[in-house]
C-alpha cells in the first residue's frame, strides 16, 4: 500500500490471536480448574476493557484486576458475570465498592478485613475474600509464619468469609529451581491452616503463566495467567513461544517516509555509532523512543519490512530509526514495516524485542502502550470504524432514495394508469 492515513506509528491489537493462546493455555489445564485471566495494569497494555470482553466472550472462569478502579472498570464496561479478584486489594474506603460492585477482594491487612466486614454488616450480607500468603516472593501478602496470628484476628469477623489461599512465586520461570518446591511447601501448609478454620476453600490460586505450564500440580482452582495469553513465552525464550505456537496479541507498526542510498564511510544518526561500510540503501521509519520503542534498540533492533528481517542501523532517536535494506529487495515509501508482531512468515517476538532493549515482554508493553498511546490505536480504530459507518450511511441512503424514487414513480405510474 503506497498511501495511508494511519498515524506514524501504532499498535495494533489482535483479538483472534488471544483467542489462540487462551485455547492453548486452556488446553494445558485438567478440567477441574478455570483460568482467571490476568488483565491488571490495563491487560498490560493491551487495553483492559476490550481484552477483558473477548475473554469474558470465550468464557474464562474469572479476571484478575490490580486495584478497585480497574474492577469498576470491567464491571461498568464489561458485561461480565464472572469473579473479578482485586489482586492488590481494595483501600479501607473501598471496602464498599468491593461489595456493592461484586469485586472479590485480595485481603492481607486487618484493617480492611474489619473495613470489608463492616461493611458486609450494613449491607446484612457476607463478603467472600481471598487471602494473599506471602510464601516466599518477599512481596505482597501475610508472611506464611504469621498465618496463624493473622487467622486469629479475623475469627471474630463473622461476615468475612476467606474462600481462597492466594500466593504467588517467584522464580516459577526457572523450572528446575528448588525454591519453587519451598514456596508449594509453604503454600499447601497454608491451604491446610487456613481449612482448620472450617471455612471451606473454593477459590484456591497459584500458578502464573509459567507456573501453569511448568508445575501442573499447582494448578488448583485456578491458574493465573497473563503473559502467555498476550502472547509471551512462560519461562522469556521466544522459541518456546513458537514451538508452543502462541500468537503475539500485540503488534507495534508503522510506515516508510524516505528511502535513501548513503554513500560508504557514512555516519549513521546521532553519535555516528554506525558507518556505512560501502554505499547503503536504508528507509527511515517515524517511531522512536517516543512510541516506546527502546533507546536500547540502537544497532540492536530488527525490523521486518517486505517480510525481511533488517537491521536498525545507528541510534534509535525521539521519532525516527534508521533500518538497513537489503540492495536487492523491492520496497517504497509508505510500505508497511513491523517492528513487533508478525509480517509475512516472519514474526519478532515481544520476548526477542524485549531481550534485545534488555528488559521483558511484560514492561515492553507496558510501555508501548502508554507511549505509543491508546490515543493513535483509537484513532486508528476509529478511523476503521468511520470508514464502516460512512460506508453504511452510503447504503443507507442510497438504499431510501432508490425506495422514495421506486414509490414516487410507483405513485406516479399508478396516478397515470
Ligand atoms: C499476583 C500475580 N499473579 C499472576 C500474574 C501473571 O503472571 P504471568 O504474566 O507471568 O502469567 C502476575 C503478573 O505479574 C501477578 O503479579
């Protein structure tokens, strides 16, 4: 395609392919546990609302959210019968959010239980919470040992009712680590403490991605998984990723606007970190780190153009990048080029790309999404959109002139007749 109207740069979002990987992962579970989706910090950047609606559509059995405000989020904007679990928790003064929008809340200090009792008592209801142990991660959660002490404090909340053990681990990516097995040691005794209680247990949790994949014994009630739906490897090897036949959900894009040929010995963008070795031909691609794609990427990117993997050559700047074409192949300007996500038979991988700007899949979306803005993938989509309405309006009205000319000469005709 030689001319768009797309913006510079852009991410697009692929429901079909977060259908493929929630089949996959769903096929890896036995049939008694159900997925809670992972989509906290907006289904890490993906969008919450819309990924959460197409999981919701192919039927997961619950979402994860970060905090209160997300959960309103997918129970105002989604039409979702399933448990939304607030894994950060609520604040004491979202106690009544948490009931009034069926949030399941993810509990670890007293003074929101008691806030989340109080308010179960003024409502004459009870509320079910999950209770987040500390088993090893040195994050979140009641450490394991001070389990029995936490469960004494919360006997006398008789509305508060903990249906699930929650716990996550820490090294779950590294399957042959022995610290996993301390954390299941921990986790299970956990399970048993909190069951003396009476309560019965229903909601149990532990698994992520790679967790789910690596440690099938852990998979409960429910697994946890995020990365693997958007399209991430669980344990950060994108050949995993491709032998396991997970689709990237996300794909960062964006379009030619020169074409040049440099004579050799030239310097290449700022610091002249690249020369030319004899005269090359390169496209310019208006995405930077502006749009999240990494500084890091300088002379280490790859960038598929054509369906060619090429090279980003000298520093990746605000707005530009530089990438080296093959001599031979057959491109121009306004020709689409991807910079992650899949172009013909080829695919760059949101783990390769994070390796490569030396971080990891999950913080690479993040950023893209918040730096290559929700703003352009809207517009993007709206664009879309006002393209289908103008066409149907088009229709429309064509569709009513052709029936008010068929009616006047109908009329007409039969005044005659
Ligand atoms: C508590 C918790 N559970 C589950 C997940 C999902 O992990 P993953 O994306 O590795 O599947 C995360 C992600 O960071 C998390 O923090």
């Amino acid at each position: 395609m030689k001319t768009y109207s797309a913006p510079p740069a852009w991410v697009e979002i692929d429901r079909a392919a977060l259908g493929v990987n929630l089949s996959l992962v769903a096929g890896e579970l036995p049939l008694s546990a159900k997925i809670m989706a992972v989509v906290k910090a907006d289904a890490y950047g993906h969008g919450l609302v819309p990924i959460a609606r197409e999981l919701v559509r192919r039927k997961v059995g619950a979402l994860a959210v970060n905090s209160v405000a997300e959960g309103l989020q997918v129970r105002r904007q989604v039409n979702a019968s399933v448990p939304v679990v607030v894994l950060l928790g609520p604040r004491e003064e979202e106690a009544g959010a948490c009931l009034d929008f069926h949030l399941t809340p993810v509990i670890y200090s007293l003074p929101v239980a008691r806030a989340l009792a109080r308010e179960a008592g003024k409502r004459k209801t009870t509320v079910r919470a999950h209770l987040k142990v500390d088993t090893g991660m040195g994050r979140l959660g009641v450490i394991w040992s001070d389990l029995p002490d936490f469960l004494q404090s919360l006997s006398p909340l008789k509305r508060l009712h903990v249906t699930g053990v929650v716990s996550h681990l820490a090294r779950a990516d590294e399957p042959g680590e022995s610290y996993n097995r301390l954390q299941w040691r921990r986790y299970r005794q956990a399970m048993e403490v909190v069951a003396e209680t009476g309560r019965p247990l229903t909601e149990n949790h532990l698994a992520n991605s790679a967790a789910a994949f690596f440690r099938p014994e852990t998979h409960l009630h429910f697994i946890r998984p995020g990365i693997m739906l958007y399209g991430g490897s669980p344990s950060g090897d994108p050949e995993l990723t491709r032998n396991l036949g997970l689709r990237p959900v996300m794909s960062l894009k964006s379009r030619i606007i020169q074409i040049k040929t440099l004579p050799a010995r030239s310097a290449v963008s700022y610091g002249g970190t690249y020369r030319t070795s004899r005269a090359e031909r390169v496209a310019l691609l208006p995405v930077g780190y502006a749009n999240g794609y990494s500084r890091h990427l300088s002379n280490r990117g790859q960038v598929l153009i054509g369906g060619r993997l090429l090279p980003v050559i000298g520093r990746v700047c605000m707005s530009l990048i530089i990438v080296r074409l093959d001599d031979r192949m057959d491109c121009a300007v306004g020709d689409e080029a991807v910079l992650l996500g899949s172009q013909g038979d080829q695919t760059i991988y949101g783990d390769t790309l994070a390796a490569q700007a030396g971080t990891i899949a999950y913080e690479l979306f993040c950023l893209l999404e918040h730096r290559t803005s929700n703003i352009e993938l809207e517009r993007h989509d709206l664009w879309r959109q006002q393209s289908f309405f103008c066409f149907l309006s088009a229709v429309w009205i064509l569709a009513t002139k052709i029936l008010i000319n068929s009616s006047v000469s109908f009329r007409i005709g039969s005044n005659k007749s």
